[in-house]
C-alpha cells in the first residue's frame, strides 16, 4: 500500500529492441522483393510462352518403312504453312502430320533438309497458321533468360525456362562423307528431352531465337541460332529443297601467323591447311599441306569457321583467288570450287 509522503513508484518499461525492430523490416522488404521479381519472371515466361504455344506443332513422322516414333517438334513461320525443325527429325521421311495445340491435325510433305546445319523445312496442308516471329541470336548475352517449348516425351506444348549459358559453341554435324560445324551454336540450361527437338527457343518477347537440337547432359542444352546465316539456309530450303556449298578439299585448323605477318594483315591466324583430300580442287589447284591460307575470293580466313562461311554456293564453277604464306612468302592461287555432294 501507498501512504502519503512516500516516493513515488515509478514502473521500469523496457526500451524496445531496436535490432529485432530492422531484422523484421528487412526480412519483409526481402520478401517483397522476392514476390515482385518471381511476378515479373512468371509473366515474362508465361507472356512468351502464350504468344509461342499455338506456333509450335509435334510432329508425326511418316517412314519409308511406315510411321516413326513421332517425338519431333516444328515451328511455323509463315501463315500459309512452311514449318522449321531439326533435318535429323525428318531424316528418311518425304511426309507426316503436325499437331498443333488447338487439335488442328494437319499433313506436311518435307520441302528440303540440309544435315549440315540440322535445319529443316516442311509445309503443312492448312492455312492461316499462327507464325512466330524469327529474333536475332547475335545480339544475345550469357545469361539472358530464355523459354524452350516443344513436345517433349509426347507431352505437346510443354514450356521449361532457363538461361543462356554459353555462346559461339560449335556442333559437329555429318551427312554422308561430308562433315561441318555448325557454329554459333546456342548453350541453355532450360530442360529439354527427346522430343524437343526442332522446338522453339524464345526470348522473353516471344521471338525465337533458336532451333533446339540436342540434349547433351543435365541442364545442358543445345539450339541452332536464327541468324543471317540461318536465315539464307532456310529460304535456300524453301527455293530449292537444298542448299549448294562450294568445296576445296582441304582439311586443316586454325594456326597463329607469323607476327610480321600478323601486323600486315591486322589478324592473328589463318587456316593451315593439314591434309588435302584426293581428286579435290585443292590438290589439283596445287596447294600443298602446310599451306596457311589467310585469305579466299578477298574474304579474311582466320580459322575454319571463316572458311566455312565463305564457301557458299556462288563460287561453284567460278575461279577465285587464294591467298596463302608458304616458306615466309604470301602467294596467289587460283582455284576453281566444285559443289560439296552429300
């Protein structure tokens, strides 16, 4: 009991725990900003995806010795039916049908496939198909989130994500006795299975960007890019059901050139030349093993990637000039290219 002329009881209030007060604020605003990207990761996917989903066909395969496995996918591109895939998921067939997500059951006849690039195109029976808008691969970057949709297992219309994880690497493609590299080759870490091949690798805009066309490991995935040099082999597919490549006869690697050398011409390598196959233009032009040639119809050779794309269709039959050092000199040879039969 309080009697008069005692002190005064004051209650002790214990002062408030200013670092618990700033962990609660930090961990809430943390969460916010967790929710507010995982929103903005699920709408870039699903805005992609709903613009790509209808483009996307599985396709069924039709065999020479009747019908195959049907665990392809395509891509339209125009409306009026022409569909890109993977050249290895129609190897063998003339024909087939592609399923589209709405049910549209629609048969296609393979208009032409080139193995080198793994690239294929068929045209559907219908019209008015949703096409896809091409992008551009060469203005990608590492890590730049990316959507794979195709029909994986049979499952049609299936949508995975991922990244990109690598950029510029190289897929060894043969047809026949002719091999090539197809370059530029894009790495993602979105899920991909059989099936998936010749589906859509998109940018969160929805464009595609790549074909995809292997699965090489766990989070390990493989597309060819849509760039210029994608682009010509498509319409040449379209116009002539095949594209013509020149063909030297050489085989080689890239090899540094001699400084002095080097500073001339402002590069650092050229493509020596290894082995020459018997009977080729090459041999019978005379260039010799050893030979690094630094140059061909006036292009820069720094590798083989270089000569691969300067061996195009128009110089078959035509002389051009190659330019190459041999025992410290740089010489000029004319050489006729034929056309690469696979």
């Amino acid at each position: 009991m309080v009697t008069l002329g005692d002190p005064p009881v004051i209650a002790h209030v214990p002062e408030p725990d200013v670092s618990d007060a700033a962990a609660v604020a930090d961990e809430l605003l943390t969460e916010a900003i967790e929710e507010e990207a995982l929103d903005a990761y699920s709408s870039a996917v699903s805005g992609a995806a709903a613009r790509l989903i209808p483009s996307v066909a599985s396709l069924r395969v039709e065999r020479r010795s009747g019908w195959g496995g049907g665990s392809g996918s395509a891509v339209a591109f125009t409306p009026d039916g022409y569909l890109l895939t993977n050249a290895h998921v129609v190897a063998g067939a003339e024909r087939g049908t592609a399923t589209f997500v709405d049910g549209d059951e629609l048969s296609f006849e393979v208009v032409g496939r080139d193995p080198l690039s793994d690239l294929a195109v068929v045209r559907a029976s219908g019209s008015g198909l949703t096409a896809a808008p091409f992008g551009d691969a060469a203005r990608l970057r590492v890590g730049q989130l990316v959507v794979a949709i195709g029909n994986p297992l049979g499952f049609a219309g299936s949508v995975t994500a991922g990244v990109i994880s690598a950029l510029g690497r190289s897929l060894a493609a043969r047809d026949g006795q002719a091999s090539r590299l197809v370059e530029n080759v894009i790495q993602t870490d979105a899920a991909l299975n059989p099936g998936n091949s010749g589906g859509a690798l998109a940018d969160v805009r929805g464009r595609v960007i790549g074909i995809n066309t292997a699965v090489a490991g766990i989070g390990l995935g493989l597309a060819v890019p849509i760039d210029a040099a994608t682009r010509t082999i498509i319409g040449a597919l379209m116009r002539d059901g095949r594209v013509r490549r020149a063909y030297l006869g050489v085989v080689g690697g890239t090899r540094r050139l001699p400084a002095a050398l080097a500073e001339r011409l402002g590069r650092p390598s050229g493509l020596e030349v290894v082995q020459l196959l018997e009977a080729s233009p090459a041999a019978a032009a005379g260039i010799r093993a050893g030979d690094l040639i630094v140059s061909l119809d006036g292009r820069p050779i720094a590798g083989v990637g270089d000569l691969q794309r300067s061996l195009v269709g128009d110089l078959v039959g035509r002389s051009i000039e190659v330019t190459l050092e041999r025992d410290g000199s740089l010489a000029e040879i004319a050489i006729t290219p034929a056309e690469l039969r696979v």
